[in-house]
C-alpha cells in the first residue's frame, strides 16, 4: 500500500519548471514591435532533458531568457520550485549561444570568475575550477586565453564554467551550433556524461533535429513565430548504445520531428506547407 501511495505522490509532484501562458513583445525603440511568443505553456520536471526545436526567429532564445530571467515575464508566469522568477539565479545557470568568455582572462580565470562572486574560499574555488577544467577535457590549458583556444575548446570552457557553480537547472542555447560535426558528436556525449554524473534539469535549444532526438528526454517543437508549443514529442532512446543512431526507432523519431519542423520552417519563409 505504502509503495501505492508513494508512486501517487510522484505523479502529483508539481513541476520544477512552469512556463504558464507567457507571450513576450519586443518593443524596439525604433521600427515595428514584434511578437516573439504568443501563450506559451511549459512544465518540465526535476532531472529532466528536455530539447527546445524550431525554426530560426520562433522565439527559443526569447523563452531561454525569460526562464533564465534575463527577460521580464510581462504577460504570463514562470515560476521555478513555485517561486516567481524575478530575475537571473544562481539556481539557473545558462550557456549562450555564442562564447561569452572574457577574453582578457584565462581558461581557469574565466572558471573561477562566477566562484568568487559566489564568495567561495580560495582554495575551494581553485580545486572546483581544476576538477571542471578536467572533465570537459581541458587539462593542460588551464593558462590559455580564449584566443589561443578552438570553438570547441572556447564552449567547453563557458560549460564548465557554468557547470562549475552547479545549478539545478542548465539552459543552454544552441551550445554546439558553432561547432564542426566531429566536434559537436564528441561535445554531445560530453554532455550527456557530466548529466549522468551530476544529475541536473536541462533545456537544451536547438534547430538540429538529430541532436534534439539524441539528447532529450522529450522535444518541444515550437511553431513559426509568433512562438508557440505545437506539440510535444517522447524522445527517450539508450544513450549508451553507440548504435543508437542507427536505430530503427531512432530514425523514424527523427523522421517524424522532421516533418514536424518542416512545415514551421516553410512557415517562417513565408511558403505555404504543400
Ligand atoms: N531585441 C529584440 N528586438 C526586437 N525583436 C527581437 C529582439 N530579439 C529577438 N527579436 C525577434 O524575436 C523573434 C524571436 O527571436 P529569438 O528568440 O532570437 O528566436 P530564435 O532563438 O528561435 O531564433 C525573431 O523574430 C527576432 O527577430
Ligand atoms: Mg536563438
């Protein structure tokens, strides 16, 4: 009985993450205002990886920043463990689209950067720094500068560094967008490594089906702008299996969310689905 009522009391667990019938308009001083998000609804759960899919221009950075609170939620809620966001936290932490490392500062100054702001002792912040420089696979470049780092090597650094002060929740935009196949395979397992190993909430943005498919637990497809959740797709395969691209499944799931973001596209060109 006990167990019964415990699997009852999972299933009624709130949601950690409430995106709760937000629009957003940009009002830019200049020219036409724009409607970037249009009721948009949202709940993720602790742990989860969930995959934000569409077309260039819907709005998924627009709905990162407004859960990482980067943006005011004007019309709608966000709410995080049931708390309002009010602005950015410590408890989100994001990987914008493009680096944004200091260039001024090395591998490890950039790390160690958001730790001292933490108001972490000295010596704890040095070893973190060191242990997040080693599992993204930068050892030996502690004292580089951005500069003298590939694209690859420049994101593992502005993930680690995010990782580093260990948020609950990790928004990452299009992380690996920049990056070459190769390196983006490699970063992609990366990734799923350190979320195995340091279990946390993940909203990962992107507008590449496969990865979205790889990656996630589930995808949310969003519509041509104004943007908003068209559907919501299962997307759980074994992460383990190095075949698993291969997978029959695994293709047609692919296949299905491809179609799927095909017609938004043609949407956002302004072409009409045949
Ligand atoms: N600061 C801004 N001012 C005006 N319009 C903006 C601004 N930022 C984004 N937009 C517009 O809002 C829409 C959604 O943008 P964005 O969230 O960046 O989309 P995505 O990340 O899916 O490519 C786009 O049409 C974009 O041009
Ligand atoms: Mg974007």
């Amino acid at each position: 009985m006990a167990a019964v009522r415990d699997a009852s009391a999972v299933m009624a667990a709130p949601a950690q993450i409430v995106v709760d019938g937000v629009s957003h308009l940009y009002r830019p001083p200049r020219g036409r205002a724009v409607l970037a998000l249009e009721r948009v609804s949202l709940e993720v759960q602790n742990r989860e990886f969930i995959a934000l899919l569409g077309p260039s221009g819907c709005g998924k950075s627009t709905l990162l920043y407004l859960i990482g609170g980067f943006l005011p939620a004007e019309t709608g809620a966000i709410r995080v463990d049931g708390n309002p966001v009010a602005g950015p936290g410590p408890d989100r932490g994001i990987v914008f689209q493009h680096f944004a490392l200091f260039p001024w500062k090395t591998v490890r100054g950039n790390i160690l950067y958001g730790l001292e702001r933490q108001g972490m002792p000295r010596e704890e912040r040095e070893k973190r720094a060191l242990d997040f420089i080693e599992l993204v696979g930068l050892s030996g470049f502690e004292d580089s500068f951005p500069s003298q780092l590939s694209g690859g090597m420049r994101q593992r650094c502005a993930i680690a560094r995010t990782l580093a002060f260990d948020p609950k929740i990790l928004l990452m935009d299009e992380p690996f967008g920049a990056l070459d196949a190769q390196t983006r395979g490699l970063m992609q397992s990366e990734l799923l490594r350190i979320w195995q190993r340091t279990p946390k909430t993940v909203i990962f943005v992107t507008h590449d089906v496969q990865e979205a498919v790889y990656l996630a637990d589930r995808v949310a497809v969003m519509s041509a702008r104004p943007g908003r959740i068209k559907t919501i797709v299962d997307t759980k395969f074994d992460k383990t299996d190095p075949h698993v691209h291969k997978a029959k499944a695994f293709v047609e799931k692919v296949d299905e969310l491809w179609d799927l973001v095909k017609d938004e596209a043609l949407k956002a060109q302004g072409v009409r689905a045949p």
